[in-house]
C-alpha cells in the first residue's frame, strides 16, 4: 500500500480502486479455502484490512468511499460463494464484511479528520474503530452462522470479530503511513532487524513449537518500533501476519500443534492467532506511536532551543541574564557587542566589572542582592561603549524563580535609545525653528497633538491652549468647510481635511483659510498627509501650513491685469484683422484700375492713337514704369495678406528650377537694362528638378532680384547662381547675390519681418513697403526649404535659398 495515494493520483483512483478490489477477492476466497477444517468462519481475513487500508490511504472522499464499499460487498459475497459457500451465506457476508469496512472507515474520518498515529490519542482511536468493526462483523456473522448454517452464535460471532479485528489492526496502521516520509536512510541495522523479525517469525510458526514461544518474535518488533519509522512498523506487522497466519492455516506453529495435541476447537486455534496478532500490533504501534511522539518533541525543543538562540542574537535590544551571584550567566550577541568582547569571554564574570558603568559600586550593590529582589524593574544607564562614545540604555528587568518561587537569575533586556533621542532632539528643534511654517498634528479624531512656534504665529494660539483640547478644524473658516462638506458630500468637521488621505491618497494641498485667535482670517496653502507607524497603520495626520495671504492677494491682482492685457490684444488682433481686410480690400480695388492704365498705355505706345514724340514715348515708358512697380506693390500686399491669413495655397508639381531661374531673370531685365550694373547668372546645365510651385518660386526668385537691384548702386555686380548643393545631395541651392550697401547684421533676422526696413534704406531713402523678403521665406518655408543671409555693411547681400529636391509644398500661415 506504500506510495498508493501518489500512484492514484497519477493513474486514476478509479483504476486503483478495481485493483483493490481484485485483492479483495483474492484474499476473501484464499481466506475461506484455507480456513481451519471444521471451523464456520477463516482463520484470518485479510481482504477487510486490505479493504479499509486503501481508503484510508487514498482519502477518496463520502461519495467515491459509498461506491468502493459497495464494491468490496460484491467482492467479499463473491469470494465467499466461489470458496463453496451457499449464496445466501456469501451475499450476508459480503454485506457483514462492507458494513464492517464503511464503520471504521467512518469512525477514522469523522468530521473530516484525516486519519493519523501521531499520538496515543490516534491509537486509541484506531483500537477503538477496530473493536467497533470487529463487533458489527462478529454480529452479523455469528447470525449468518447460527441462523442460514446452524452453528453455534457465540463461537461464529468471536472468531469472526478476532479474524477481521486482527486483520484491521495490522494493516489499517500500513494505510495511515503511506502518505509518511521516511524518518532516515536504510542502514545496517535496519536489515538485521528484518532479518531478526521474519526469520524469528518463520521459525516459531513453522515447527511445531510450545506455546511459551509463540510470543517470541513480538521482541523483534519493538526493536523496530522503537529504532525505526511508522513505515517500517506497519509494513512488518503485515509481514508477521501473513507469516503468521499462512503457517498456522498449514497447521505449523505453536497455535496449531496446541489445537492438535490438546484437542482445541478450531474457532479456538483461530482466536489465539487473532489474539496473538492483535497482542503484537497494539505493543509494536504503542512503541512506535511514543517514540515518534519522543522524537518529535525532541525535534520541537531543538528547533525552541535554536530559535530561542537566533531571537536572542540577532534581537536588537541587549539581553544580559545575571545569577543570584551577580555573575553574567548568559547575554546575546547585541549585549556582547556593546561591551566588546565575545560571549564565552564574558559569561562567568561579574557584572559590575564587566557593565562600563560610572557607579560600579551600586552596580554591583545591586547585584549582589538579586536574591533579595533589590533590582529595579525599570532603570537608565549611560554605558561608555568604545568606538560610539557614550550610550543612553533604558533598561527593564525580570526576574526568573524556581518552583519554590525562589528568585534564581535577573533578565535584563536593554534598548539603546541614544539615536532616537537625539533624533527627537533634532525633530523638535527644526520644528521649532520653523517659525514661518504653522506644523500641525492631530490624532486620527482630529485632536491636535502637535503645534509649533510657525503655528502659534500663523494662527495666535499657544500650544499650551490647543494641545489635546480642539478639534483642528474648529481653526479654520466655518463657511469654508461647511462649503467643502456640501462638496465632498460629508458631514462637516475635521473629516474635510483628511478625507482623501483617508481614501488612500498620500498627501493633498490646497488652500484654506485659518481663522486667527482674534477673528483676523489668513490664506494658507496646507499640505496634508498621514503619519504611519512601522506595520504601515495609520496613527494620525500632519499639516505643514504656509501663510500666502500676501501672494494670493498678488496673483489675484496679477490675474486682473492679465485679463486686462488678454483683453487689449484680442482689441488690437480685431484691429489688425481689420487692418488686413482693409489692404485686402483696397489692393483688389487698386488692381483692376491699374490694370486698365497699363492697358491704354501700352496701346498709345503702339500708336494706337497715332504717331507719338520722342518726348511723349518718354514720359509713357514713365508711367508704364511706375504703374508696374505700384501692381507689384499692389500683388505684395495681396501676398502678404493670404499668408497673413494662412491661405497661401501652393501648387506644387515637377519642374526645372532652372527654367523657373531663367524666367524670373528675364522678367527683371527690363529694370537692370537701365542700370549701370554688372549682371552674373550662373545656372547648372543639369535639370534642377524640385517638386514645387513654379509661380510662387519665380515670385521667390523676382523678389531676391529686384531687392539686389534696389540695394546696389549703379556701377555694382549682381549675381544669380543655381545648383545642386554639394553638401546636401538631397537639395538644390539659389544664391543671389549683390555688392549693395549691405546690411547691418542686428538686421540681419529682422529683414524677413513683414513691413521691416532696415536701417540702412532708411537712411538713403530706398522706396519699399518692406514686404519682399517676408514673402521670400514663406514661399522657401512652404516648399520645405530655407532662406539665409550673410551680409555686412558696404560689403553687400548673399542670400541663399535651399530647397528640397522632392520637396513638400503645404499652406503657408
């Protein structure tokens, strides 16, 4: 049955159960064929402690234990009607033998104990469940034998409650350890032992011995039970019944030989075997049941002794035990530490030489007297430790008595509170120090515990008037937290102050308003939070306040202004916004008339109404000329208003940028033809294949020129070059460049703003609204490039524009 439970666990209860079963009816009809001639019942019927063994070792539970019992009625009536007896006899022994088996089963597991023999108390519980079983079985079949097969009741009832008793009780024990480890290794003597208890056995049941020597091998058992584990007990218990009983069902042994020389009835023979096997369970399981109980509570008192040990040395209070003699019979690891020495070193010696005391003298006055009882229960000493200087130790002493209540030893247990006051110290000083910050503490009620010199000027109290007498939030404005209630949906009072640490936050801040001890109200901002002790619990609650009357009053003051000025810029956003539509407006109007004076003039210069002067040519390329430089003004500013706006809208495309270079040259010819300047054009003879607004980037392109044309004096260079950038393969790169007065470089960033001047064309009177260069870096931005300038006064302008080669054109704002 060792290692049942596992193996059921592994392959099925359910399987185990038919297995055990089978046993069940094999050893029910080995049991009737071999049983004594003349006899109504067995010798021995193993197949009831088999039976009540595997459940026992299997703890299958109420509903698989009701099935199997039911089992072990059919196997039990089966064997018995196969063995040769009538079928009304075998169903009621069958039904006997699983009444049997479901009573002790019962009794062993009521209230669903688990079944054990780890004290006498499990034993007496088997021996009583046994003796219970026994008397069901020897009822109901001593009735079945008297009634159905005309035998004597009493001798049927006796032999079958002994046969199946003895059967239980020696395997029953076998069901309980299975699920036991073992309790040591095999070893040598664990073999002689078997040796000594199956041979013994062997050779007492085997010849015809007397029967003084029939109780021979019950020695051999109890050197077992008393050397070796539960296991080892019941599994030989098994082993001498079967020898046992199979020797005597052969008529060897001492049993036999008295049944056949001294004329013993065979129920007799049988129930001095059963008396036998019973005799040697109930000594062997006694031994065996107080020697684990022994060995146990050795096992316990080491474990004590050694955790006593442990929780002396690593305690973080000293532990000093002193004798009646005042000497030091024992201290942990802590006391030795303080005193510098190793324990072996210092136990034996007196404590007053020992202890580094001032008042060695009443120390060892003290000492002296433990017996007498003169040792305070509490007291504190300044030790002198070397290396941490001096140690403030409270102590508190026990003392230890005998049975006659006679004082034997004085326990002192000291704790070093050197750190702890001094951090108290220092606590209460940066408390008091704080003269500026109102520290409140409370208790988880709200009672005030705490309040520091910052809260007595904040709020004008003395500590002396509110500690443990007021409820903090009797400090603050009573509409206030009236208000604050209604919020939380609580009942007003202290519980508005905590009632998110007391919902798990960690700390709140907000502002309060305190009400001062002569009515005057103070702004503070107030941080909350918990005080925790060691295990986490919460103990009370700590306010550090700070007055900010004066800030809030600030920032209310600042918020009122800033409104002011929210106010005065969405007045000038509307007045620009105006002032855009206006120009908007405006230049579309401008447009279409000018339009129409380009038109007429460009008819009378064709002759359109007949031959002109030189003179009238003259003044017409005039107006023609100042009619085109008032529309691009007229375009800029419709320009600078969609940007403005955001709605400068690109069309991008694939185009040559070189195509775009060369047109926007030549639109600007007209004006550089009149002027006495030098004109480079530098453009690669590669495709400059951008993706991008060919319209908007000649704008670009017109706009960079006719600023290089503006800017530069007669006699002057300006340059345009095109190329692929050679750091950038990924971009292209427009220079244009001029030998113009330059520009001062604290302009140099301001010359992209829309309307700006620089300093220089103001001074020499250059015309220009200023809006060129502003729309030459949205058109560079809104193609996904960049503009840049190097310039320097008298040294003039290169502007550098890269683009993209696959550039992402996008609005414009």
């Amino acid at each position: 049955m060792i290692g049942v439970s596992h193996l059921a666990r592994r392959a099925g209860w359910s399987v185990w159960a038919v297995l055990a079963l089978v046993g069940v009816f094999v050893l029910g009809l080995t049991s009737v064929h071999f049983a004594l001639p003349g006899s109504t019942v067995a010798l021995w019927w193993p197949a009831a402690g088999l039976a009540v063994s595997f459940l026992l070792a299997t703890d299958p539970g109420p509903r698989r234990s009701a099935v199997f019992v039911l089992g072990v009625l059919v196997s039990s009536g089966a064997a018995n009607y196969v063995g040769g007896r009538p079928v009304l006899v075998s169903v009621l022994y069958g039904f006997a033998n699983a009444a049997e088996v479901a009573v002790v089963h019962g009794l062993l597991t009521a209230r669903g104990r688990r079944p054990g023999l780890a004290s006498m108390d499990d034993l007496w519980r088997l021996i009583a469940a046994t003796v219970t079983g026994a008397a069901v079985i020897g009822l109901l079949a001593g009735l079945t034998a008297h009634v159905v097969l005309g035998g004597d009741f009493f001798d049927s009832a006796s032999a079958a409650a002994a046969s199946h008793g003895a059967a239980v009780l020696v395997m029953a024990p076998l069901g309980i350890a299975a699920g036991l480890r073992r309790v040591r290794r095999p070893e040598l003597e664990d073999v002689a032992q078997w040796v000594v208890v199956v041979g013994v056995t062997s050779w007492v049941f085997h010849q015809n011995q007397s029967l003084p020597l029939a109780f021979l091998p019950i020695p051999g058992l109890v050197w077992g039970a008393l050397r070796l584990g539960l296991r080892t007990v019941a599994m030989q218990l098994l082993v001498v019944g079967v020898v046992a009983v199979t020797l005597t069902s052969a008529r060897g042994g001492p049993f036999a030989a008295a049944g056949q020389l001294g004329g013993i009835r065979p129920e007799t023979v049988g129930a001095l075997t059963q008396a036998f096997l019973a005799t040697a369970a109930v000594t062997t399981l006694s031994l065996a049941v107080a020697t684990t109980q022994r060995r146990a509570a050795l096992a316990d008192l080491r474990s004590e002794v050694e955790l006593s040990g442990v929780v002396l040395d690593t305690a973080a209070s000293a532990i000093i035990v002193v004798d009646t003699a005042g000497r030091i019979a024992r201290l942990n690891a802590t006391a030795a530490r303080l005193l510098g020495d190793a324990e072996e070193a210092l136990v034996g010696r007196p404590a007053a030489e020992v202890l580094p005391v001032d008042d060695r003298e009443g120390l060892a006055a003290r000492m002296d007297a433990i017996a007498d009882g003169a040792a305070p229960l509490h007291e504190e000493q300044d030790w002198r430790v070397e290396g941490l200087g001096v140690r403030h130790l409270i102590w508190t002493n026990a003392y230890l008595t005998d049975d006659d209540g006679l004082r034997t030893h004085l326990v002192k247990t000291g704790v070093d509170v050197t750190d702890e006051r001094a951090a108290r110290t220092f606590v209460e000083a940066v408390l008091e120090a704080a003269t500026a910050t109102a520290i409140v503490g409370t208790d988880l009620d709200g009672v005030i515990t705490l309040f520091n010199r910052g809260a007595e000027t904040v709020l004008g109290w003395r500590a002396s008037e509110v500690v443990g007498a007021r409820d903090w939030s009797l400090l603050h404005d009573p509409a206030e937290v009236e208000r604050r209630a209604t919020e939380l949906g609580i009942e007003p009072g202290f519980g508005v102050l905590v009632h998110r640490l007391r919902g798990g936050a960690a700390t709140e801040t907000r502002d309060w308003t305190y009400v001062r001890k002569g009515g005057a109200r103070r702004t503070v901002s107030l941080t909350m939070s918990g005080i925790r002790d060691e295990s986490g619990r919460l103990t009370g609650y700590l306010g550090v306040a700070e007055d900010v009357t004066r800030r809030r009053q600030a920032e209310v003051a600042l918020q009122v202004a800033l409104d002011r000025e929210r106010q005065a810029v969405e007045e000038l956003t509307a007045l620009d916004r105006t002032k855009s539509d206006f120009v908007s407006a405006v230049s579309h109007e401008l447009r279409t008339p000018l339009a129409s004076v380009l038109g007429y003039t460009e008819m009378l210069e064709d002759g359109a109404a007949g031959p002109l002067t030189d003179r009238q040519l003259e003044l017409l390329s005039r107006v023609d000329r100042n009619a085109r430089r008032l529309l691009s003004l007229i375009e800029d500013l419709l320009l600078n208003s969609r940007i403005e706006a955001g709605r400068l809208e690109l069309q991008p495309r694939r185009c040559d940028l070189s195509d775009v270079v060369a047109s926007a040259w030549t639109s600007v010819a007209t004006v550089t033809s009149q002027r006495d300047l030098v004109r480079d054009i530098d453009v690669s003879p590669r495709p400059l294949w951008v993706e991008g607004d060919p319209g908007a980037l000649e704008r670009m392109v017109t706009n960079l020129l006719s600023n290089a044309v503006k800017f530069t004096p007669d006699g002057g260079r300006v340059s345009l070059a095109a190329h692929p950038d050679d750091r950038d393969p990924g971009t292209v790169c427009l220079t244009v460049s001029d030998s113009g007065m330059g520009i001062p470089p604290a302009d140099h960033e301001r010359v992209f703003a829309r309307f700006f001047r620089s300093s220089a064309a103001n001074e020499q009177a250059i015309q220009g609204p200023g809006l060129g260069l502003s729309i030459v870096r949205a058109i560079a931005e809104g193609h996904g490039g960049s503009v840049s300038l190097e310039s320097a006064p008298d040294a003039g302008s290169t502007f550098t524009v890269t683009l993209p080669v696959t550039g992402s054109a996008r609005r414009v704002s």
